[in-house]
C-alpha cells in the first residue's frame, strides 16, 4: 500500500443493478450522460470554502488555493505562479495573468486579498495557522502578504483548501455569503438546503485545460452500508471508504472497480490528560504496547492501512526516518501496570489500585467504517492485560460534546496529517500547549519551546532536524497514541476515467480530467 499509488482494482465491465435498497435518491444535475454522481461520506453543511473548504476546493472543484502540492508533498504553483520571502514576516506571491472567476471577471491581486481576508476572519483556526496579519496589493499580479512572526511554512498554508480564492460576488448585498464564485473547473449549480444535494456545471472558460465532465451531482450518504449498496445498485457512478471487509466482494462485482491507497491521515488516540493515571507515560507506553497494530491492520482494515510508524507516512520526505513501529509487548505492558502499583488482587483478570479497578473509557465516532471496530478491538487489547474498557461508539456531535465535557479517557480519531504538507502543520497542531489539535490538554513546557524554535527557523536543513527530534521526542512521551496510517478506497464504476489520486487531500479531491465513458 503505497501513498498516491494505484494499488487493487479490477477492469469489470456490463454491470447489472442488485436488488432494492434504501439508499438516497441522487438528482440529476441534467440529461448529459458525463455527469459524475458521488455518494460523499460526510453531510454536506456549509458551501463557504473559508469554513468547508475540503468540499468547496477539494471535492466540487469550485475553488482553488495559490498554492498546489504534488503526490510527494511538494509545493507547486497554482493561481500563484512563483512566491518568495522578502523579509522575516513578508512574502509575495506572484498571480497568474490567465485566470477568471466563474462571473467572466478576471482574477486580480485584489480579489485574493479580499479572499485572504475574509478567511483569515472567519476562520481562527486558518488564521492561526497562516499567522496572517494582512495583505497588500502591489499590482494586478502582485500580492504582498504579512504575518505577525516569521512563518516559513506560510505558502505550505496557503495549499490549505480553506483558502480557496473567491471572488466578492459570492457575498449578497448585505455581505453575508451567498453562493461560491470561484476559479476552478467546476462552478456552483444548485443546493438543496433539504435534501443536502449539491450539483456543480463545468467552467467552459478554465485557466489549466478542458474540463471533461459536464457536472457532478453530489449525494450525502454518511452511512457506509448505504453507499455500499448504492454502487452495487448503480445509483452512483463514485464513493469513498465502504466497509473494508465489502473491498473484495465489490471488486468482483463487473463494472466496478476498488482502489486503495494510503492517505494522510492516521488513527490516532488522543489521551485525556485530566485523567491523573494518564499523566505517567509509564501508563500511556503500557496502552501503547497492549495494542496489537498488526492484528488491527490485517483484520480490522482488511489490509486497507498499514502499522503506523512516526506520525507522518514513511513517503513524507519531511518524517522522522528513524523511528520504527510501536512494538506489541503485553508482558512488558503488564510490567509497566505493576511498576506503578496495578495488581489483581481478587484474581478476576483487572488489576487495580487502592481498590479501584483500572477502568479506561475509549470513545469514538461512526463517521468512518474502521473507527468502531477498530475501538473494540484496541479495548479487547486493553483487557488482555488487566485494565477493563468502558468502549462508547457515537455520532460525531456526540464525540465532540464528550471531548468539550472532558468526560473520556481516550478516544480515537482518523486525523489528517498533511492539509498543510510540512512537519509545522501537524507538529505544534498536537504537541503544543496550545495546539489547534491538542484536545487531551497535553503540556511540555521543554516542547513548546522546541516548536516555537523550529517553526521560526529558515534553513530548511536545520529546521527538518528540529521537527525530526520533536516527532521523536513525542514518540517516545505519546502525549497521542499513533495506531494505524489511513487507508482509503476509492470505488467506482469502470465507466469513469482519467481520475488520479491526490493523497494531499482530505478524503479524495476531484479532478478536471476526469470523464464518464459508455
């Protein structure tokens, strides 16, 4: 399994619709036969790229940032064509000359600050990421932007999905948002606030080349077993992520075809560290080596994943090339348990500790096929060596309410690791005191100031040494717990062509050349 690499499928053609099911209806955007229906995993709530970009850029190719990214990670121009570091808190980009907004008006150094703005307004969390302080236009194609620190991972940032470029018109008179008027090669069509069915057109007028597909119909269908039978069924044409168990049984089928490829994204457990037991890291080590990540991988992902080693995938030029998997090692887990004074004393298999068991809540959401089982099973682990799991499998909201309530020990999540391709995105996002990401409250004072150094240093070879010895350091402190690297399937009907997997996207990110052949 190989990051941005074609790795199963099958060329089955003639497929014949299954039985009945329950699935959504999916709207036809018109009566083409190039238009791509998708089943998306996730419930399409906002359409404003500053909020939902993943879907906005990523997904309805309505948006694009300044800046791309290649297979391996590195930065490529897109609407910007060249940037570079004028001074410690000052970049400029340079803008294509050849781009206009799907309105017919030309995009301009003006529109991109107006862009740049307003995302850096609505969103704290891109704001904080980007540092962004403001923006100046030097001319038509000519953009200067300002961070209040040095940043030198600001056009990594700038590849962020939020940072879609609008243009003003996809505000109303009243400047609220109204619909997205971007770039790419597809342009916004309708919206059924009811039915949640989003449908975008081609742009006749896009910058890179000719658009193929005539439009997308996108259908939210959060559940995995409904998506499942709707490509069995041919009510859709594209989906993500069925139940890895259903990967091979589908590849059979004729007509359809599964790919796998490992995404940025790793399964990860954030730990709670409200919980006195989980503030020694004697006891985060002993949790760390009761879990068998092979096992996992091989019957709980059905090979769809791989054991996790680092936190970043062994094709990431910027991870810690040093670090082997998290070993599997119940005696020694035990030993651990021991040491800090856990026995079984009553000899019904928990230890505990001034007669208290040892309990360890694990939550989890149901918004990706692997998530619950993979928690039973973590939980089956944790009992092998004394400590009795309490697994709780619930809705994303519910899974956030229990995060803000602090009400968990563990919980475990399929985090994206790369929206930012550089160690600064991910490292301080989850290791700092006041990381984006660090919802376990995890705080190393000795850490903190080694983020602050490395993310303001500029020689690229030193600052990878920094982020190296951080990915290091926390590997062995696990203020998180790295389980498995994601893999993803991408599953579709053989009629579709000319898709390429982007693995710097959050779940899958569309393409302008891809078509729909008879």
């Amino acid at each position: 399994l190989v990051a941005g690499t074609f790795i199963a499928g099958c060329t089955n053609t003639n497929a014949q619709p299954s039985a009945n099911s329950n699935t959504p209806a999916v709207k036809q955007a018109s009566t083409s036969p190039n238009i791509l229906r998708m089943a998306d995993l996730s419930a399409i709530t906002s359409i404003d790229p500053a909020s939902s970009g993943v879907f906005v850029t990523e997904k309805a190719m309505i948006t694009e940032p300044l800046v791309g990214a290649t297979q391996d990670f590195v930065l490529t121009p897109k609407l910007a064509t060249s940037w570079k570091q004028t001074s410690p808190t000052t970049w400029e980009f340079k803008l294509r000359d050849d781009v206009k907004f799907h309105n017919g008006k030309p995009m301009t150094a003006s529109e991109v600050k107006f862009s740049l703005d307003r995302t850096s307004k609505e969103n704290s969390n891109s704001r904080q990421m980007a540092d962004y302080k403001d923006s100046r236009v030097i001319d038509d194609h000519t953009i200067e932007v300002t961070t209040n620190k040095i940043n030198p991972i600001l056009p990594a940032v700038l590849h962020y999905s939020n940072f879609g470029i609008i243009h003003p018109d996809s505000l109303d008179a009243q400047g609220n948002f109204s619909i997205p008027v971007g770039t790419g090669p597809m342009m916004y069509d309708s919206f059924d606030q009811q039915t949640r069915v989003f449908t975008v057109k081609k742009n006749p007028d896009y910058w890179a080349g000719t658009v193929k597909l005539d439009g997308v119909v996108f259908t939210s269908v959060p559940d995995h077993n409904a998506r499942t039978l709707a490509i069995e069924k041919g009510d859709i044409d594209f989906t993500v992520d069925l139940p890895y168990n259903e990967a091979e049984r589908i590849d059979a089928i004729p007509g359809i075809n599964v790919e796998k490829y490992l995404t940025p994204r790793v399964y990860i457990l954030y730990v709670n560290f409200d919980r006195v037991p989980l503030q020694d890291v004697r006891m985060r080590k002993a949790l760390s080596l009761a879990i068998n990540r092979k096992d996992i991988v091989d019957h709980v992902l059905y090979g769809v994943g791989q054991p996790a080693k680092g936190f970043f995938l062994p094709t990431m030029s910027f991870g810690n090339k040093n670090l082997d998997e998290l070993p599997y090692d119940p005696v020694k887990a035990k030993a651990l348990l021991a040491e800090m004074g856990y026995k079984d004393t009553n000899g019904d298999g928990i230890v505990e500790k001034d007669g208290q068991p040892l309990t360890i809540n694990l939550i989890t959401a149901t918004n990706r096929p692997a998530l619950a089982p993979m928690l039973e099973t973590v939980g089956s682990d944790l009992k092998a060596i004394g400590i009795q799991p309490k697994v709780e499998v619930m809705a994303s909201a519910a899974q956030t309410d229990r995060v803000k309530a602090r009400t968990y020990d563990l919980q475990l999540v399929a985090s994206n690791i790369a929206m930012v391709p550089d160690p600064g995105y991910i490292i301080p996002n989850w290791f700092k005191s006041n990381g984006i990401s660090n919802s376990g409250k995890w705080k190393n004072a000795t850490m903190d100031a080694e983020i602050d150094d490395a993310y303001q240093t500029v020689d690229e070879k030193e600052r990878l040494a920094k982020w190296n010895k951080i990915e290091a350091d926390a590997y062995d402190l696990l203020p998180v717990i790295p389980v498995a690297d994601y893999g993803v399937l991408i599953v579709k009907k053989d009629t579709v062509q000319g898709y390429k997997f982007d693995p710097t996207a959050h779940d899958y990110a569309l393409g302008y050349e891809i078509t729909i052949t008879k």
